[in-house]
C-alpha cells in the first residue's frame, strides 16, 4: 500500500481480502509527522507496519540549521539523528536514499543511536507533531 490515511485503511480493510495488507508506505520524517495524528497508532493496533520513506526529507531536512545544531550536540550527523528518529518510532521501518556509498555509515549508526527522553522532547520543540488532522503529503 502506498500513502494510504485512516480513512483509506479502513476502507481497504472492509474489502474481502484487505485484511492482508502486511505494510503501509507513508512520507514520513521529523518536517513531515502527520501519520503521528491518528494513522500510526492505527496501523499498530492492528499489526499493520510502517514504511518511512523519505525518512531524510528530500535531503533539504539534512541541511536544516536546527537539526544540524541538535546532531552536532549529539555527536552525531544529522542524517544519522533523522533516521534514528524514525526508527525509533514502534513498528515503523525507514527506506532512507543513499544516493553515494559514504552516505551508508551515518544511516548505519542510526540503528545504534538511543534517542533518551530529552533528546526526544528538543526534536518535539523543534519539529513539533500534529496538533489536528492534515491531509498526508505525498512525493
């Protein structure tokens, strides 16, 4: 499934066979958190995954100052900290772009990076979640 909301799902669930869906692909980063509205907690609850894609935005989220500023403050770069955010979200998988082999070891440290409660509460500041429904964006 590609880009699907609530709405979408539950529609797709009501169909015969929509119960096998395994997986919903969803533009998903810390600029672009609408699945966190409602789809997400969703999708959990009835075991369906999230694929991220786009998980570093569409690279301009790497050059942004803020995440610069908090991936420098970790020691980490920015790719890494955006893909970890990701990741670290339950249920959720990430399909990052690497567009040249040296790109692989920050998305690689992803997997290792902890992202503690106040790591977690200065990305929210900076890149808050939904507060209402919005239609989710596609690429």
């Amino acid at each position: 499934m590609s880009n699907f909301d609530v709405d979408d799902m539950e529609e797709l669930f009501a169909l015969p066979e929509g119960k096998r869906c395994a997986t919903n692909q969803v533009l998903y980063h810390l600029g672009e958190r609408a699945i966190e509205w409602q789809l997400l907690d969703w999708c959990r609850a009835r075991g369906v995954g999230v694929m991220a894609y786009s998980p570093l935005g569409q690279g301009d989220l790497l050059r942004d100052r803020k995440l610069v500023a908090i991936a420098d403050g970790l020691g980490v770069p920015a790719a890494t900290l955006a893909t970890a955010f990701v990741l670290a979200q339950e249920g959720v998988v990430a399909i990052p772009k690497a567009a040249r082999a040296e790109h692989l070891p920050a998305l690689r440290r992803a997997l290792d990076l902890v992202l503690d409660d106040a790591t977690r509460a200065v990305l929210d500041r900076a890149y808050p979640p939904p507060r209402r429904a919005k239609r989710l964006p596609v690429l």
